[in-house]
C-alpha cells in the first residue's frame, strides 16, 4: 500500500492569531504618525493657499492699477470685521480704495475654511496692496495654528513692500494659538 504525501493548503488557526497580532502592533504604531502627517499636511495647505491669495491679490493690485483687499471672510461676498480669519478669507479688487467691498467691485478669490484650524492676524485691518504692489501701514503677520499645542504652527508674514514670507512659529509662542 502506498501513501501519497497530501499538500496542505491554507494557515492553522495559531498561524492566524500570530499574524492578526503583528498587523495590530504594526497599526498601532502606523496610525497616530498617519493622523500627525495629516494634521501637518492640513496646517500646509491652508498656509500655502493663504500666501496664494496673497499673491494673487498682489498680482492683481499691479496689474489692474488699482488696490486689492485681502480680508476676513463674514460670508462669501463681504469682509467680517475681527482678525480672526478661521471662516476664510476674501480677496477682491477696492476701485475705491475704502477697504470696504462694494457690490460694483470684483470678487478675485474666496476661499473657506471647515477645518479645526485657527488663524488670526496681528491687527485686525485687512491686508491691502496698492496699485505700486505696496501694502499700507504695518507688517502684518498672520499666525495659522491647528487643534494640537502650537508647536508646528505657521506664520504668514506680510511685509511692507507686498513681501511674503512664511515661517514656522519659534518655539515658546504658543500663546498665538490659543
């Protein structure tokens, strides 16, 4: 009598306990360092679609020969009135340089955020470019923060020249965040 050597397909039940544990440990680790790759890609994009506006704005301002407002959204046509900017923003050409955006006046880009993302501005006027690509009066920073301690925040830093530059926010001001 013969005995043919039978191939055994498939995993035992320990084979599958074993690899269940492995994938486990292997997520648990791979999960929070995903969710803080998303939290800082999020604070990035929000970051690079402010300076985006703010070129634009800029461009516009130059081009046009006319000033350029970059504010505060209220709602999708008008500028709110506080420097916290966690609704969005608004971009729109000022023909008659009053800051304010009247119905006449063309809407260059809106932009509006869901996100849990705080951004706030160092004074509460909107930024404003002039026809020469000059924004009026002070340096303005804008601080853009996420839902964690303010350790990777961003700061949009508009120059009185029209100049932006981005920087990542210096350890111990974390109070911006708050």
């Amino acid at each position: 009598m013969t005995h043919m050597k039978t191939k055994q397909l498939g995993f035992t039940v320990m084979e599958g306990v074993i690899t269940l544990c492995l994938v486990t440990i292997v997520a648990s680790i791979g999960v929070p360092t995903l969710r803080t790759l998303l939290v800082n890609n999020r604070l990035s994009v929000v970051t690079n679609e402010l300076v985006s506006s703010l070129y634009a704005a800029r461009q516009s301002a130059l081009n046009a020969n006319e000033d350029a407002v970059v504010c505060p959204l209220r709602d999708a046509e008008h500028c709110g009135a506080s420097g916290d900017w966690f609704r969005g923003w608004l971009v729109f050409a000022d023909r008659n340089s009053n800051g304010v955006r009247d119905n006449a006046e063309q809407i260059i880009q809106v932009v509006q955020r869901s996100e849990p993302i705080r951004i706030s501005a160092s004074r509460k006027l909107p930024i404003v470019y002039r026809a020469d690509g000059m924004t009026e009066g002070s340096n303005t920073t804008v601080t853009v923060c996420d839902t964690r301690d303010g350790s990777r925040a961003r700061k949009v830093v508009v120059s009185n020249t029209g100049r932006v530059r981005t920087e990542i926010l210096a350890e111990g001001n974390d109070a911006l965040c708050l």
